[in-house]
C-alpha cells in the first residue's frame, strides 16, 4: 500500500491522503472495491481530472485500487466469433495493432484520435468509457460496430450494449472487464471521421463512425451509424430502411448518402459550445455522417472474397 500525496488543500478546508492498493489479481481487486469509499485506479488521467474538481467524488475516496497492471485486463484476445479487448488496454496499444485495423479500422482510428500520443499512452480503453462522456471517440466506433461491454463486481457479471454507454452506470465495486467486438463476415467496411475546430488538444465538434456490410453487386445488406458530441450520444442512427439500396453504385450513392447525412443531422441534439453553434454542429453532422459511410462504403467494396476472411482492404 502507498500513500498519495493529498496535494493542496481548498480553502478552509484539509485533505486527507489517499491510499493506493496493488491487487495481485482481478477478484482480489473486486475484493477490495468491495468495501466503502474505494475508486479504480487505471490510467490515471480520469482520476486527476476529477480530482481538480472541488465536487468531485474523487475527494471523498479513501483508497485507489490500481487495476491498471493486472493481466486480466490488458489482454486482445482473439476467437472464432469476436475479439475481446481489455479495459486496462491502452489507447496508443489500440491504434497500433494491425490484426484489429483490418478487421475494425473505425476502432483503431478512434482510438488513435485521441488527444496526443503521450496522453494516448496513458488512457485506458476502460478509462475512456467509463467517462461516459459524450464527446470521447472510443465509444462512438464501439457503438456503430455492435460491441458489447462486460462488466464485473464481486460476485457479479453483466453485459451492456456498447450503444448503451451513454446511459451506462457503473455500480460500486464494480469495473468494465473487457469489450467484446464481434468478427465482421463478408465484405464490411467502417471508418471513423472526427472534426476539430481549432486542434488537436479539444474534444470533437464532430464524430461520427459507420458499419456498410455489402452484397457483390454493391447493395447495402447491413448499414450502422453512430454520431456522438451530441446530447446522450453515442447516438444510432435509424438507417434500416436503406438497406438493400445499392450505395457502392455511383449513380445511386449520391442520393443515399445525403438521406443519411439528412438523418443523422435530424435525430440528434447538438449542443451550442465554444466549437460552434448546435445549428453549425448539425450541418457538419450531416456532412460527416456522409463521409464516414462513404468512406466505409469504399472499404468494403474494396474487398474481395479472398480478403473477406482476414479483413484485409485491397
């Protein structure tokens, strides 16, 4: 056990120090978030941030359980139907493997958008979701790919659907395990677009990730959209009736691609902030939204079937 360093105190008032516990393993840590006033420890970031707000419940945690280090959690495993990725895995981890950007490149450019390479080598994929913040980009593309989110209390397991993350409620003593993404079949591309309005340190105004699934003729079979930065985002885009439009056919795409970016800017709420107005957010939705399916359209009609089976982009 190690005693962190309280830091200055707010005014008229004391901080009392907090103590750091290194688990040997997942249950022992379970064990140990178990008890009353304890908060995971991964990465780091999230913590320090909370703890430069006065509100915070950070103030109120007596002990830190570092989870960070633990095998259990800094694992990409890979199986016949899915591949199950860690919550202590890191962002810079995520944005470098090569199997998984062949197979989900939407979760590999999400990742790897994150603020810089140095705050990516810090930032836990668990870190990121638990956040439950609105304008995180990890969440957007596990939303559009259909992920699902395991997690684990002492005694307990459940599963969430990624596109529920927005609503997701971290019970105590309780941590996001893993996140699972299922194995794409066919010919599937994806791709995660994201706008900045003044650089790279700033969350999005825009981010916006897309799943097209193709027959060989070019017609659209599945069609997965999810925009965040808005109000209660990730949030999914109704694209179910566009199914069976041939979107790969330059004669027919143009219109379709408007339809969603039309959609997209309809169903969501934006909000007004210092990068830009919820009215210029919805244009840049709508135009996003657009590039993102256009660019997963391009990807997955570049497959062949000899590359369907490894995800590989020719």
């Amino acid at each position: 056990m190690t005693l962190l360093d309280p830091g200055p105190a707010a005014p008229g008032g004391t901080r009392e120090s907090t103590s750091l516990l290194r688990p040997r393993s997942l249950d022992e840590a379970l064990e140990m978030l178990a008890q009353p006033d304890t908060a995971v420890l991964g990465g780091g970031v999230g913590h320090v941030l909370r703890h430069h707000d006065r509100g915070s419940i950070a103030h109120a945690v007596r002990s830190l359980v570092a989870v960070g280090p633990l095998a259990e959690l800094g694992a990409i495993e890979w199986s016949a139907g899915h591949v199950s990725i860690g919550a202590g895995v890191r962002l810079a981890r995520l944005e470098a493997d090569a199997r998984l950007a062949r197979i989900w490149p939407l979760v590999t450019e999400a990742a790897g958008s994150v603020a810089t390479a140095r705050i990516r080598r810090l930032v836990t994929l668990g870190g990121n979701i638990g956040a439950c913040d609105d304008s995180h980009d990890p969440p957007v593309a596990l939303a559009a790919a259909g992920a699902t989110l395991t997690l684990c209390a002492k005694g307990a397991t459940r599963t969430v659907n990624a596109a529920n993350i927005s609503g997701l409620a971290l019970r105590q003593g309780e941590v996001i395990r893993d996140v699972r993404l299922p194995i794409p079949e066919g010919r599937v591309g994806s791709a995660f677009e994201k706008f900045l309005v003044r650089g790279v340190w700033e969350y999005a105004c825009v981010n916006v990730a897309a799943v097209v699934r193709l027959d060989e003729d070019g017609t659209a079979r599945e069609l997965s959209l999810a925009v965040g930065s808005v109000t209660g985002g990730p949030v999914l885009v109704d694209l179910v009736d566009l199914r069976d439009e041939r979107v790969a056919d330059a004669a027919f795409s143009p219109t379709v691609l408007d339809e969603i970016g039309r959609r997209a800017a309809a169903v969501t709420e934006p909000y007004s902030d210092v990068r830009g107005t919820a009215r210029y957010k919805s244009r840049m939705i709508a135009e996003f939204s657009r590039r993102a399916v256009a660019r997963a359209v391009r990807r997955a009609a570049s497959k062949t079937e000899a590359s369907e089976g490894t995800g590989e982009d020719r």
